[in-house]
C-alpha cells in the first residue's frame, strides 16, 4: 500500500504548524516556565486531539511499516508544517508589539544554535521519544481519556522545561529571529534527523513487539505494508 499524498496534507500540516508556533508563541514569552511549558502542551495536544499532520508524530510509525512513498509523504507534511511556522512568524512580526515577540525568539534561537551539534542531536532524539510516545498514548484516548490526556500533557511540558529541540518549533524562533546562518540551518537540519531517530525508534519497538505476539504463522499478510492514523 502506498502512502497517500495530497493537497490537503499539505494544508493540514500547515495548520499544524501555525497551531504549533502559536503556543511556542506562548511558551518562550511567558513569565514563568512551568506555565509556558503548559501553554505549548495544549498546543500539541490540540493538535493530536483534531489528528492534524505534525511531522514529530506522525515519522515514527510512517518509517517503521516501510510503506511505499513514505518519503514525499513526510517531505511533504514537514514542508507544510514548517509553512505554517513562516506564516506565524511573519503575523507576528506585523503586529504593533512585533519587535518584542523578535527580541524575545532572538534570543531563545541564540541559545539554540550555541548548545553544540551533538547536544542537539541528543536533545532532538530525546524529543522524539517524548512526542511519538505522546502521540501513541493519544490513540488510546477514547479509552482511557484521562489517563491518556495526563501522560501526554507530562510528556510536552518535560521536553519542555528540558528545552529538547522541537524541528518544528526551531523552524518558527528561525523565521521569527530573522537571525539566518549556516549554523542555524544545520542547527535545524540536525533537529529534524535526530526528532525522527527518537520517534521511529520506539516505533520499531513497538512493532516488533506485536510482530513477536502475533508469531510467524498469525501474521497477516502484507502486515509491513499496513498502514494506521499518521495525524
């Protein structure tokens, strides 16, 4: 089965994005962190909840069952998602108060770009982990909504207030900064590659584990090709 690309996955994603820069918006402009943190967990779980397209969530599983055309379909999500982030940015930097939201990404990006190359890639593989763990968590909601609600909202704020590149919301302090560089872009580069090692890992886990459940002789045919919610 190959996967599906489309216009509207294109535009979805850009929603996602702009959602998600919205509450970075909130998070690196509030006063206190842990409310910060807050704010940009409801963000993302807006978007899980709606099942919009976020690259951070949806790479795990997408890399992990090895169906057709995986690739341009998350080229094509993280395209739109970041499109969204350029949009924000460029709201923001409209508005009257636009260059305090500036100051402000300036310097979260600064201290982005400073931490070193494998201190972000660490910390990018860390974030991964935390959202396909949110995102998974999130499909059992219908049954344990609570449950389901609190481990996602633990997991945003920890990556958080531990300040673990997000690929999607590095995009938007770049956009919004303005500050570009070579180090900014491989900054961002290295962010993407190590959210998609920390997401598809577990990933992998968790499909080689039903696989081992399943047994060779109960397992459907065309299983590695069968494909699931990528919200």
């Amino acid at each position: 089965m190959r996967m599906h690309i489309s216009r509207r996955l294109f535009f979805n994603s850009i929603y996602s994005g702009l959602i998600l820069a919205i509450a970075a918006t909130f998070h690196y402009t509030a006063d206190d962190e842990v409310v910060g943190a807050f704010l940009f967990a409801g963000g993302v779980a807006a978007i899980l909840v709606m099942g919009s397209p976020l690259f951070t969530g949806a790479v795990g599983d997408t890399v992990a069952m090895h169906r057709k055309g995986w690739l341009p379909f998350l080229a094509v999500m993280l395209a739109g998602n970041i499109a969204g982030c350029l949009l924000c940015a460029l709201g923001i930097q409209a508005l009257h108060d636009g260059p305090t939201f500036v100051e402000a990404a300036r310097e979260t990006w600064k201290m982005k770009t400073e931490q070193g190359i494998g201190s972000c890639f660490v910390s990018s593989i860390f974030c991964g982990v935390l959202l396909y763990t949110s995102w998974r968590v999130n499909l059992k909601a219908k049954v344990r909504p609570i449950l389901s609600g609190l481990v996602v909202l633990i997991c945003v704020m920890v990556l958080v207030l531990c300040k673990f590149d997000h690929c999607i919301a590095d995009s938007f302090y770049l956009f919004l900064s303005g500050t570009y560089s070579w180090m900014g872009v491989l900054t961002l580069l290295i962010a993407i590659v190590g959210n998609a090692v920390g997401s598809a890992f577990p990933a992998w886990l968790f499909r080689t584990r039903r696989e081992e459940k399943r047994g060779p002789g109960n397992r459907p045919a065309g299983a590695v090709q069968a494909g699931g919610n990528h919200s």
